[in-house]
C-alpha cells in the first residue's frame, strides 16, 4: 500500500503575531488534512504572516490591486510548492468588523488561503 505524502509546512511570522510556530504549523496541519485532496503535488506550503505595506505590495505586483488584502494566495496543488500570505493588520481590522476573535478570524482566513490552493 502506498503512503500519500503530506507538505512540509514552513511558517514566517514577520511580524510578531500572537501566535507559536507550533500552534500556527498544528493547525495548518489538520486545515490542511480537512481542505487538500489526498492526492496533490504539493511538498511544501510556506505560511508567513506580513504587514500591509508588505500584502500590499505582492497585491499590486501579482495581483495589479494596489489594496491590502487579508491574504494571498502563490500556487495551487498542482504545483510541488505553495506560499499562504496572511495580514496581520487586516484580519485584525476584519475580525473587529465582523465582531470575532482575532485568533479565530486568523484560522478563518488561513483556512481561506487553503481553499485557494484548489483553484487552478
């Protein structure tokens, strides 16, 4: 029987969010598990946490949107690897805006990024 391989998750928190690698590199694990198809290219999956100045410049230059956004989105798991971009400052506006928890929104839009590794 063979083993279906699971991507190595990388985290980047650049700026200081309230969260562990570990934490961050669980829970990426089991989105990961619940969200990709068993069967995928994907060896790895960075996840970094950035500022909007930082969000916003990778928008406008892959995106042509010169906006901060809560996150983005490199590759898809057709590719061997992945990059999750997420916004600190924005999720934390958001989840003020929609009456959540930080951590909470956080894993919603991490969860998001997932969801977008299965366009093509």
């Amino acid at each position: 029987m063979s083993r279906i391989k699971k991507p190595v998750i990388y985290f980047n928190n650049l700026v200081k969010a309230p969260f562990t690698d570990q934490c961050i590199k669980r829970r990426a694990r089991l989105i990961a598990n619940e969200t990709l198809p068993s069967k995928n290219n994907l060896s790895e999956i960075s996840i970094a946490i950035v500022d909007e100045k930082t969000i916003r410049q990778l928008n406008k230059k892959y995106r042509k949107k010169n906006k901060a956004t809560s996150v983005l989105t490199f590759g898809n798991i057709t590719d061997d690897s992945a990059e999750i971009v997420l916004c600190w400052n924005k999720i934390h506006q958001e989840a003020k805006i929609n009456g959540l928890k930080q951590k909470d929104y956080f894993f919603y839009a991490l969860k998001h990024g997932f969801k977008n590794l299965l366009k093509k």
